[in-house]
C-alpha cells in the first residue's frame, strides 16, 4: 500500500465553533469517532484545554471584526500507518520528526 500524508483543515468562524473544537479534540465531550484511551498519542500544540484555548483566541481578536470573518482555522495532519513503518509505535519518538516538519509547514504559510 502506498504512503500518503493526510490533511483536513476547517474554518472556525466564532467562538462557540472554536469551543466545539476544543472539546472534542480534549475529548471534553463524549466523541464516537475517537478512541478517547488513544489521546496520549496526539501532538498538540499550544493550548490544553478548552477554556484555555477560547481565551488565547479571544485576546488575539479585535474588538471589532467582519461578521463573517475566519477566526481560526483547525489542522488535522496525520499520514497513513505505512508511512511510520510497522513498529512506529513501539519507538519513543514516533512521528515526531513529521510532526516537527508539519508544524514548520505551518508556520511557513501562516507565520507564526
């Protein structure tokens, strides 16, 4: 099977979508599609909670913004298991290296 990177990125355009997404991805909220024992293996960077993360949104914004203005923007970045190799788990530093190069993407196209 061919190697491929995985990318999803989505528009958050308030702060209630940025909340929504800051509990599924804390797993704050029961969430079906996501084994939440699993949640250890993520690589966040920033925030570590919910209310952490809307408050370091909200002091970013301007007071006064377009209604229909991008607040935030959500990356999933993943590749498939092949990519990693057959024991990627059982090394301490699995992925890191891509994760490390998906973080300076990034911040090569939005800055940091």
């Amino acid at each position: 099977m061919a190697n491929f990177a995985i990318l999803r990125v989505a528009k958050l355009k308030n702060l209630g979508a940025i909340a929504v997404s800051g509990q599924h991805n804390f797993r704050e909220r029961e969430t079906k599609n996501a084994a939440g024992e699993r949640l250890d293996l993520n690589r966040i960077e920033g925030a570590h909670s919910t209310a952490e993360l809307v408050k370091s949104v909200s002091d970013l914004l301007p007071a006064k913004r377009r209604k229909d203005a991008v607040i935030g923007l959500e990356y999933l970045i993943t590749a498939s298991p092949e990519h990693f190799g057959a024991d990627w788990m059982k090394t301490e530093s699995y992925g890191q290296d891509y994760f490390k190069d998906a973080v300076a993407w990034l911040e090569k196209l939005h800055g940091k």
